[in-house]
C-alpha cells in the first residue's frame, strides 16, 4: 500500500528536473498522476516510462483556458484530483537596473499567475470531494532576498504568501495548503549543462551541507506534504536546503568543522 495509494496528482513542469521526479515517486507511490508541461516530447516520454497510472497534458501554466482542459483530463481519465504540485516556473537573473518591465511580467505571468489559476481551477473539484492537498513549490527566494534575483524573489515571496491566504480560506473544508522552498538543486534550471558537480556547486553557493540537493530529496518533502501523514498541516512551509537559509556560517566556523 503506497503512501498515496488510489490518489490523484496533477503536477506542473513535470517533463523534468523536480516535476519529473515528483510524479515519478507519487506514482510509485500508488498514486495516479497527471504530468503537465509545454516541453511535449519530454513530458511524453516521461509518462509512458511510468506507464497505465500516468496521463501527460501539453500545458502552459499561464494560461486559463489550458487549466480547465488540463483539469477535465485528469476527472475524465482519473475521476477525480486530490493533489495539485504547482511546480512549473522561470528563473531569471539580472540586477533590478538591467530588468525590464516585460521581463517582470513573463515571470510573474508563469510563477506567480500559473500558481494562483492552478489552484483557482482545481480547488471546486477538491471542495466538491472535501478533501486535497495542495503543494506550491516557492524557493529560498521566498524566504530572504537573493542579490540578482530581485523579479524572480518577487514571485517566490507571493506564492509564500499566497498559500498562506488559501490555507486559511480552505481550512473549513478539509482542503490543505502548503508551501515548499527547494534551496539550490542539481536540474536543468540550475545546472543546465550537467557540468558543474555537486559539490563544487555546494562550495560556491555556501551551502552548509556542503553540497547542491538532488530533485528527489524536494519531492520527497511534497510527497510527506502530499499525502495523509501530514493530516494536520496547512499554511506551512517547509525549506529543503541543505540548511542554507537556517543562518550564517563563517568560513572559519565550516573548516572547523570538516578538520
Ligand atoms: N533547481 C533549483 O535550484 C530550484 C531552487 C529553488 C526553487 N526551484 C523551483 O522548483 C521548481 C522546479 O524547478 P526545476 O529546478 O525542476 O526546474 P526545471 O527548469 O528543470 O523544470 C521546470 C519545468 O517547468 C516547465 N515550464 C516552464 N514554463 C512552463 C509553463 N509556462 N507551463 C508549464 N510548464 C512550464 C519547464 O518546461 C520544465 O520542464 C520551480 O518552481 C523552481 O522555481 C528550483
């Protein structure tokens, strides 16, 4: 018996990186996903790997119609969606002098409006069944601010903020609503040539665990958020990073450490 055993998963961005190894544990986990992602080959492919309890949907996160279709696809096929995983966004870096307006916008359009219509279009399905579980994937960017980075915080913090709001609006009927905040992960968006090693990428960043985390560890921590064990935990938010935003370490304090 899986932790989410006969559930049904809708999750965004999943033709790689933590979308992907998202659906991959749910579904090994005894749940029926939905794979959605404007990258089709991929996203396909991802889903046949998983096989009978996977349905992939071409999807752009930011658009409204595409989330009501998206939505009738996984009732028609899975009868119901008890799991939304807000996953898919847009990084971007560039001091706030060299960002444009229309740079904020395709950001916010993506992260911020694909996160908030997500959960719009598919909360009436769980209000009508009484019961889900939403997971908003946020980032240390939500949680302090990040030189470079100023467009990209901005939508981290609002989703943050967001959960929070819909937490308290769906505690009455049974509806749970969190927030996860991956720190620095080895994927695509982070290191899209594969090239720079983990700990070579944990020593840059500063990471105190001394290395990058990998997708499976941030869709481990959807996956507790997810399902049952997490019964009585709305409107949190649960950072996966290597300690990263716990405090400051002074470079004498780590050699410290490790001599
Ligand atoms: N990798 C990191 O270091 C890191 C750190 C903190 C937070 N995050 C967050 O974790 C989540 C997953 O990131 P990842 O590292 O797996 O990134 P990734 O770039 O490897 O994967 C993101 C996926 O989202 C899809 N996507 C992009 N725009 C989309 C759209 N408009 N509609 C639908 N799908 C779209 C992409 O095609 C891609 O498959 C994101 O919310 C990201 O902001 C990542």
């Amino acid at each position: 018996m899986g932790r989410l055993q006969d559930k049904v998963a809708i999750i965004t961005g999943a033709a790689q990186g933590q979308g992907e190894a998202t659906a991959r544990l749910f579904a090994a986990e005894g749940c029926k996903v939905v794979l959605t992602d404007i990258k089709e080959t991929k996203g396909t492919a991802v889903a046949a790997d998983i096989g009978e309890n996977a349905l992939f949907v071409k999807h752009d996160v930011s658009d409204e119609a595409s989330w009501a279709a998206v939505v009738d696809q996984a009732v028609t096929k899975f009868g119901t969606v008890d799991i939304l995983v807000n996953n898919a966004a847009i990084t971007f870096f560039n001091i706030i002098d060299d960002t444009t307006k229309s740079d904020l916008e395709r950001l916010l359009a993506i992260n911020v409006v694909g996160t908030y219509i997500g959960m719009k279009t598919v909360l009436p399905v769980m209000q009508k069944a009484g019961r889900g579980s939403v997971v908003n994937i946020s980032s240390v960017n939500g949680l302090r601010g990040t030189y470079g980075m100023s467009a990209y915080d901005a939508c981290k913090w609002a989703v943050r903020g967001m959960t929070k709001a819909v937490a308290l609006e769906m505690a009455v009927q049974g509806i749970r609503v969190n927030s996860v905040h991956p720190g620095a992960i080895d994927t695509p968006m982070l290191n899209p040539t594969g090239e720079m090693t983990s700990v070579q990428m944990g020593k840059d960043f500063g990471i105190p665990f001394q290395r990058v985390g990998r997708p499976e560890e941030v869709a481990n921590a959807s996956l507790f958020l997810a399902s049952d064990d997490a019964s009585y935990i709305s409107g949190a938010e649960l950072a996966v990073d290597g300690a990263w935003t716990t405090g400051l370490m002074t470079n004498s304090q780590e050699l410290d450490h490790v001599s």
